[in-house]
C-alpha cells in the first residue's frame, strides 16, 4: 500500500492531522474558559494549526500533477498515519486536569504531526530563506508550550489544581 500512496494523499493525511490538533486545541480553550489567559494559550495553539493546514493546501495547489502523483515517502506516510490513528475525543477524554493537558499536547508536539509537517517542508520550500523560516517557526510552535504557558501555570502543583470544565461530567 505504501508504494501506492501520493504525495498529494500525504499532504491530504498531513492537512487532517493539522486540522486534528486544531480541533484539539479549540476543545482546550473551552475546557479551560474560566483561566482566560490559559484559554487565550490554547487559542494561538489552534490558529497556528490551522496556519499549518492553510500552507499544506497551498503547497498542493504549488505542486504539479506529476509531483503529487509521485510515490510519497514510506516514512513520512507512517508517521501521517501515526498522527491520525487516535480521535481527537479520545485523547480529550484522558483529560481532567491542566498538568493532563500540558502533557498530551508535550507529547503531540514532538510527534508525529509535526514530523510530516517538517518532511514536506524539507522536501517542497520554494527556496532556502522560505524553509528557515518554517523551520524556525515550526521549532518555536514547539517550545510555546514550556515558554508561553501563563506563569502562574508554569509549576505542575498549580496545573493539577486547574480542573478541566466538562459538561459531560
């Protein structure tokens, strides 16, 4: 199967694990509405994921029929696939708590996402100055989480007191 998979399947994979995380971090922001400043947090966190499917789309529409017909790496599509594997209800389910929050989204940070994320810009930039910015971006996208997470919520004492808002429960 792997040898069948396009280039264009892996954007497509690549711009549903983007819209994913996105949707993850919007549930975020309302399960901790009542911290405005962690809320606002988990609002960037959602716009640069949507930021990240808005240029996937338009390295598709950059790219020729030849180049997103062409077999896509094994590699990056396992890691697609990887990203996309567990809902995004799942994952909130395991959270009650900030310090839970602040976990899973150190874990998806340095996953597979954004593993897929940095293989087509690797392989796609236009030019060099264009992939050291992404790069650069995409880095500082993940370090947000230990930099800007609000002060006050920087010790996990405090982030196992902030208890997740859930109407379900």
């Amino acid at each position: 199967m792997d040898s069948q998979a396009t280039i264009d399947e892996l954007i497509t994979m690549a711009i549903s694990a983007e819209l994913a995380a996105r949707d993850l971090y919007l549930q975020l922001e309302k399960m901790f509405a009542p911290h405005k400043d962690v809320a606002l947090f988990w609002k960037h966190y959602a716009d640069e994921e949507a930021g990240h499917a808005r240029w996937l789309e338009q390295l598709r529409q950059r790219l020729s029929a030849e180049q997103l017909a062409a077999p896509a790496d094994s590699t990056a599509l396992e890691n697609a696939r990887k990203a996309l594997a567990i809902p995004v209800e799942t994952l909130l389910a395991q959270i009650d708590n900030l310090e839970d929050a602040y976990q899973l989204v150190n874990e998806l940070e340095g996953s597979e996402t954004n593993a897929v994320f940095d293989f087509l810009i690797g392989e796609f930039s236009e030019d060099e100055k264009t992939l050291a910015f992404l790069r650069t971006q995409l880095r500082e996208h993940v370090g947000r989480l230990m930099i800007d997470l609000p002060a006050r919520f920087k010790g996990v004492g405090l982030r196992l007191q902030t208890r997740a808002v859930r109407p379900d429960r």
